[in-house]
C-alpha cells in the first residue's frame, strides 16, 4: 500500500508544481534572476542525466570506453552543428561498432 500512497504523493506534487506555474504572478516570472534560473535548469538536469547514463552503472561508477566514446562522437556531432537525429546516430554507431569490436 506505501507505492500507492508515494505514487498519489507525487502525482499531487507535480500537480501543485504545475499549478504553482500557472498562478505565478507576472511580476515574478519577469524577475531577472528567475528567468536565469528557469533557462539554466532544464541545462543542468539534461547534463546530470548524460552523466549518469554514461558514467554509472546501478550505484557504482563504470567507465565503459564504448560509452564514453558514443558520448564523445554525439559531442563532436553537436560541435559541428550536426541535425539532432544524426548526433543520435552517431553516437550509438561508435558505441555499437567499439562493443563490436569487443570493447
């Protein structure tokens, strides 16, 4: 019954986070400092999330050279202004032919 009871918790959370958006009064959402923080968030959890999808492996950090090399081509493909799908591509094709190669 606990999962049920976390599930509602959160369901009602991120209700109230979704409000709280919606009836925020305009003069907040025009504050210099919260408009940097709302551009710097969705930066910092995307980049929290690659490094734990590249870098761990259940509660341990795992250095996998096939990993870390995707992670690498999809960061070169950025660099060259490359179309979203291609860095995709990119990086699971290094990471597929390095473990391929048994690496």
């Amino acid at each position: 019954m606990s999962v049920w009871i976390a599930v509602a918790a959160t369901a009602l959370g991120c209700y109230a986070l979704k409000l709280a958006g919606l009836v925020a009064p305009q003069r907040v959402l025009d504050d210099p400092r919260v408009r940097r923080f709302t551009g710097l968030v969705p930066v910092a959890l995307l980049t929290a999330l690659i490094a734990v999808q590249a870098l761990a492996d259940g509660r341990s950090l795992e250095f996998d050279p096939a990993r870390l090399a995707g992670l690498g081509a999809a960061v070169a493909a950025l660099l060259l202004r490359a179309p979203f799908l291609v860095v995709l591509a990119a990086a699971a094709g290094v990471a597929a032919g390095l473990r391929l190669l048994g690496l």
